[in-house]
C-alpha cells in the first residue's frame, strides 16, 4: 500500500457519523502507562471587548490558554487506547481493532472535514452543485489536506476588519461566517473557533482559495501554531485555468496542514490512525 493515499468521494455519499462519538468515556493513557478517565471540560466562555487593542489581547490570551488547556476546546491531547473501527484499503473493508490514538487529531481533522461537508449544503442552497471532495493523508511528510469544490469563498476584504475574508475565517480566533442562528448547521458550529483550532494544533497550516468569479488564487501559510501568518498572495488566473471540474475550474478550496504530532506525544502517523483517518473519510 503507497504511503500516499488520495480518498476521492463523491459529495452526495458523505457519511455523517463519521465524527467522533461524544458521550463515550474513553480511557486515557499517561506517561506512566496508567489508565484514568477522561476529566469533564469546562465550558466558560469569554467576554469580548469593544477596544480593538483588547480583541487583539484577548484573541492572543486565548490562543495561548487553547494550546496550555486544550481540554476545554479539543478535548484531550494525551493519547486514549479504545476499540474504533478502521478502514483497511488493501482488504477493501471496516474491521473494529484497538488502537491508541490522540483525540485532538481526529477533532481537528474533523474540523476541516466539516467545512467542506457545510460548504456542500450551503452550495446547494444557492443552487450551485458540488463534485468533490478530496482527501490526501501523505504519511511521509504527516500531512493532511482537504479538497472541495462548490460555492467559491470571497478573496475581498472584510469591511470592518480590513483583513482578506480567507484570512479571517482560517486565522483569526472569535470570527466565523457561522454565527447566523437563522441558517441550519449540518456538522460545524458557531463558536467562532473551528477550523482555527486545526491550524493552532499544526506546526504548518495553508489555505488555497481559487474563487473563479474574482478570476483569483488566494494563498496564505501559517506555523508555529498558528503563531506566524505570512502574507496572504494573490494570483491572477490565466484563462481556461483549471482546465476540468476535478482540477477545480468552477473554483475551490484547500486545505493543508501538518498536525503538531510532537504536541500530542507522536513521531508520525502510523498505521493505525492512518486507517483511522481513512475510515472517517468513508
């Protein structure tokens, strides 16, 4: 099996239970091999401030306290040994095997999943029809990325906060175009946290928009947790460029990310959290 897997799905066959069970209590392993329970999270929220000087203090004050308390946020970093089904590409079936694994990868991978399968029902909402969703997991260079067509996000700039709208919704914590209570919410939610919480778990984050209406590729890379954004850039496309639906031609979105495997006590993604990964996708 190549250690570089692309998952292809058409939209209309995505699974919704592929998100992590919520309820279940899951047994915790600790440096010193013990097993205890998982602690309860706790949920206080935060008070935004009218001074921007102080939503930028406090967006920096919590972005330090997800990564020293992310239990609150993404559950547990620490690693949990429980039975989960897994996908096994070369028996081309779901065996349930026992397998240790960090929660927060699979949160935050789930994360990224979850905009895309949004995007799908807020396309068709607009009469726009997605084709696809494409996963990569390269587990040589433990990198992930998420792939999906459907209705194009802006590359302008936020009226108010005077930032590229890609860079808003990837890279500022409290910001999120899921606020509206009006609109149903299929996966994600309206913390304004999300995604964002994938790219402050990962030592490399990057965002690829083409938005084919602007007829421009918007790209902006983030690491060190989310601590380091560069400059987004922005492309002018050629004609014809994508040249097919799969390339993207209608526009689309990309993710990219390299999880902070360090952080959650891993050298790589091995075997098992790879056929995790793979059957979350299905």
């Amino acid at each position: 099996m190549s250690n570089q897997t692309k998952i292809e799905k058409y939209t209309k066959a995505i699974n919704k239970s592929s998100e992590p069970k919520k309820d279940k209590k899951k047994k915790i392993i600790t440096q010193d091999d013990s097993e205890v329970e998982d602690e309860k999270v706790n949920t206080k929220g935060f008070e935004i401030k009218q001074s921007e000087n102080k939503i930028e203090y406090q967006k920096l004050e919590l972005h330090e306290q997800i990564l020293k308390r992310p239990d609150t946020y993404v559950k547990s970093i620490r690693t949990i040994l429980d039975p989960e089904p897994v996908y096994l590409m070369k028996d081309n079936k779901i065996i349930k095997k026992q397998i240790s694994y960090p929660l927060v990868l699979i949160r935050i991978y789930v994360e990224v999943l979850s905009n895309a399968i949004d995007n799908v029902w807020r396309s068709l909402s607009e009469k726009i029809t997605p084709k696809f969703i494409k996963i990569n997991i390269d587990k040589e260079n433990n990198t992930i990325s998420v792939w999906n067509d459907g209705k194009n996000i802006t590359t302008t700039e936020h009226s108010q906060l005077k930032i590229p709208i890609p860079e808003m919704i990837f890279g500022h914590l409290l910001t999120s175009s899921n606020y509206n209570d009006n609109e149903e919410r299929k996966t994600s939610g309206r913390n304004g946290y999300g995604v964002k919480l994938c790219n402050i778990f990962s030592n490399y984050f990057k965002v690829d928009v083409y938005n084919k209406e602007e007829a421009v590729i918007y790209t902006q890379e983030w690491s060190n947790n989310m601590f380091k954004r560069e400059k987004a850039k922005f492309d002018k496309v050629k004609a014809h460029f994508p040249k097919s639906v799969e390339e993207g031609k209608n526009g689309y979105t990309c993710i990219t990310f390299k999880p902070d495997l360090e952080r959650f006590g891993l050298s790589e993604i091995n075997d098992d959290i790879f056929n995790l990964l793979k059957r979350i996708a299905y």
